[in-house]
C-alpha cells in the first residue's frame, strides 16, 4: 500500500500544536515540567509541541509498541520505561501521537502514576474515538478522526512513512 491523499497538512498540524500549546499553557501550573514522549510514533509532534510550549521542560521517554505489523493492534502492549525520568513530584504531560484502542495510554499513564507525579496530563494529536477498547481520554486533542489508517508525521504501517512532513491515509 502506498500514502494516499493528505488528510492534515503540514500547516495545519503546525497551527493546530500551537493552539494546543496555548491550551497547555494555561491549564498545566508553573514549576516542574516532565515532558514524556512515548516513542517512536509521537516524535515529531512532541519536538514541535515543546517547541511551541516555549517552557523550561525536562524529557522522558518511554518506548511503547503494539502494532506487531501492519495496521491491526496485536493487542498487547510492550512498554519500556528505562528512560522514563524524573517523575515524583512533577507536572508531568504525555506526549501522544495518536489514541487508539486506548492501551498504550491507559498503561503508560499507570505506569507514570506508580512514580508518584504531582499530576499527570495527557497530549495526543490524534484521536479515534470510535476504536476505543479501554476508557481514556487525553486532556489535550489535536485532531478527532474517523477509523481511516494514518501515515506521516510520525505515525507509520509497518516502520514506514513515518518521516512524512503531513499525515496521509494509507491506501491508493
Ligand atoms: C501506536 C501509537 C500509539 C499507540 C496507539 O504506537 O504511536 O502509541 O499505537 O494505539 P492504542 O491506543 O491502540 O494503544 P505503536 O505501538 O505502533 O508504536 P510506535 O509509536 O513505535 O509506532
């Protein structure tokens, strides 16, 4: 399959994080700041929404996969911590590229709570509202979608597209 037509342009990506970083700004208090990007898929968003943030922030990440391949969820989340950071008694925002199911989020937000966080929110630039297996929400959204596979920006099939500047739908 190839990417198929642009669905978010990259301006309007570009607009849509500076709104949410207007958002963030004045929702999330001063003082510490832990930005945790869940790799690899939130890349991209995450540098240009810590850019827009404009605020001293420190970085963690964590490595979540659950696509075995292709465009279906195996089910089953794999997530890595090691480089989660310093996260007791910090605001901590999630940095998300896309809710799916909701499991990647749902487990990654436990697992950060277990670290004893001063408070824990959640940006994703992509919802599908209408695949969630799992009950949660990001207090930040970019984008609500309909169930169409995306590419770009971070957001891939199989490893590729990824390094797309827009998002596209996957198909001819
Ligand atoms: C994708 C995406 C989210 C997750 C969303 O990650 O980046 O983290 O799936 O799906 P869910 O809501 O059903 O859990 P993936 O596992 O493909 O890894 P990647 O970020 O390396 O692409």
């Amino acid at each position: 399959m190839s990417a198929g037509k642009i669905v978010f342009t990259q301006d309007r990506i570009r607009r849509r994080t500076e709104e949410i970083a207007r958002e963030i700004a004045g929702a999330i208090p001063g003082g510490d700041l832990h930005v945790i990007v869940t790799l690899k898929g939130a890349l991209f968003f995450a540098v240009d929404l810590i850019r827009a943030l404009g605020r001293e922030a420190t970085l963690g990440f964590i490595t979540a996969s659950s696509y075995g391949g292709g465009t279906e969820s195996s089910g089953e989340v794999d997530l890595r911590t090691e480089d989660i950071g310093e996260v007791a008694g910090r605001h901590v925002l999630i940095v998300e590229d896309i809710i799916d199911t909701g499991r990647t989020l749902k487990i990654a937000v436990a697992a950060i709570q277990s670290l004893g966080p001063a408070s824990v929110r959640t940006a994703a630039l992509i919802d599908k509202p209408s695949r969630r297996e799992v009950e949660i929400d990001a207090e930040f959204t970019g984008f609500r979608v309909d169930d169409i596979f995306l590419v770009g920006y971070g957001l891939d099939c199989d490893q590729e597209y990824r390094t797309l500047p827009d998002i596209r739908s996957l198909g001819p």
